[in-house]
C-alpha cells in the first residue's frame, strides 16, 4: 500500500513538472523597441503601434524598450518614468520564465541603432541555459530593400491624399533622419519609389534627409524643376520629435526647413504626424511581427 502511494506522488509530480514545461514552452512575449523620444505629443506614434500590438496578440505579453540610452535618462531624472534599454528588457523577460522572444524594431532603416539591437539579440540568441531562450527572433525596420519601399510610397500616397496635403500646385516634403551608415541608401531607393507612384501624386512627394542624403539642397532643386509653390512639410521617422519640430518646422530658426523654403518664395505649412499614427502603417508593423512569429 505505501509503495503504491509512493508510486502515485510521483506520478502526480511528474504530471505537474510536465504541465508546467509545456505551460513555461508556450510562453511568449513581443518586445517592441523603438529609438525613443521625451516629447510627450510625439510619443503618441509609438504608442499606438504599441495599442495597435496588443489589440493584434492579445494572448501575448507585449513589452517596449528604447536604444537611446540619453532619451532613457532624461525621461527618468525629468518625469521619473522608467524605459528600459533592450538589454535589460531581455535580460527581465528571460528571469520572468518567457522562453519565445519575438523583438520588433519601430526604426525606420536598418542602420547604426538597428545594428546595435542586432547585437544584443545575437549575444542572448548564443547563450545557452537557464540564461538563455528557447527562442528568440529579430524583425526587420519599415525599409530593408526596394519592395519595402514601394509598399511604404502607396502608403503615403494614400494617406496624405486623404488628408488632402496634395493637390495639383501642393507637394509634400519628408524629413528623414539620415545617417553615416551605409543603410542610408534605403532613403534614395525610397524616393525612387515615390517617384514611381502614378498619377495624381507622381512627382508631388519628396524625399530629404537632416544628417544624410538627399539632403536639403538636392529636394530644392528637384523642386525647382516642377512648377509646384505650395509645400506640405512633414517627418519621414516613427515620431514627430525633435527633429520634426525644430530641424524641419522651426518657425523662429532661421535654419529650419520651414525658413529656408519660405526664403525661396515657397508657401509652406507643416503636418507634424510621425508615421507611427498612419493606420496602414499600424497595420504594416503587425504583419511584420505576424511573419516573425511564424
């Protein structure tokens, strides 16, 4: 009698080990990780790929972190508010028992930022052990090659028609980033594509860069080509941050976009709305996650 329940304790408490491996293998977390801003009207784009997530998995533990170790300290010594760096979100994930990673950027080219992410998930993809992931996965940025960027041109073209920013004496000027690294060809292959949209907005959406290529002075002249004097200022990056309120749309910087256009003779307004708030690209970034987790 006492060997038969011997027999069954263990029995139970094999039962139970095996239903917590199978519990602790299906558990799974999305870390979404974006540059980062301190502005609290442009962390609105990040926060709704955030919402735009969780509504799309809502099964699974959806987790933000932010590579800009300066934007991090500021928001934590100015408003107290705590964002981890990537490292230490994977480091928390892996000692709360997730086994299956899926890391999504929110950058827009695959350049220095995207790289560094890129290394923090080797490192943690090479550890072995309780220290380690059973799985864990690393999603592109919006553009990694031509087709991306074609998709993200139909995307514009369509949400900046709707929101009536272009018309046939209007165009539309981006801003993005730019960067050093050899990624920032994506932002020439990219206004390849919207110059490959057709007709009403083919020729109406240019491509510029704050610290890369095509800077300020290539749009300027492919604008001087067109007969367009209405320009429609706006950011080509996840959040209309500093960047887009100061490098492209400072009104009292003499050296912003804004002015420099205006000193040209152009009428301009500003449509300050990071891409992060355009629905489709809502959309777009969920179907990115739907492919890596599957």
């Amino acid at each position: 009698m006492f060997r038969h329940c011997v027999f069954a304790a263990v029995l139970a408490a094999c039962l139970v080990s095996c239903a917590d491996a199978a519990e602790i293998g299906e558990k799974k977390s999305i870390l979404l990780v974006a540059f980062g801003t301190s502005m609290t009207d442009a962390a609105g784009a990040i926060e709704s790929l955030v919402s735009a997530t969780k509504n799309a998995f809502p099964g699974v533990e959806v987790r933000l972190a932010y590579t800009s170790n300066i934007i991090r300290r500021k928001l934590k010594r100015e408003r107290n508010i705590d964002i981890p760096a990537p490292t230490e979100a994977l480091a928390l994930m892996n000692a709360e028992g997730f086994t299956h990673v899926y890391v999504q950027p929110m950058h827009v080219i695959p350049g220095e930022e995207y790289d560094d992410l890129k290394s923090v998930v080797d490192a943690f993809a090479s550890m072995k052990g309780k220290y380690g992931f059973a799985h864990i996965a690393l999603g592109q940025p919006f553009l990694s090659n031509g087709p991306d960027c074609e998709l993200m041109a139909g995307i514009l073209a369509r949400h900046l028609t709707r929101g009536g920013k272009l018309g046939p004496n209007k165009a539309v000027v981006l801003m993005g980033h730019g960067t050093p690294h050899m990624a920032n060809a994506m932002y020439s292959e990219m206004q390849g594509a919207l110059f490959r949209l057709s007709a009403p907005v083919s020729g109406r959406i240019f491509l510029g860069t704050v610290e890369g290529t095509p800077t300020f002075d290539d749009v300027l002249a492919a604008l001087k080509k067109t007969r367009v004097k209405n320009l429609v200022l706006a950011p080509f990056m996840v959040v209309a941050g500093d960047h887009a309120n100061n490098d492209l749309a400072g009104a009292e910087d003499p050296e912003s976009w804004l002015s420099r256009f205006k000193k040209e003779g152009y009428q301009v307004e500003s449509y300050l709305v990071g891409l992060g708030q355009y629905p489709e690209v809502g959309k777009l970034f969920v179907k990115r996650i739907q492919g890596l987790m599957e």
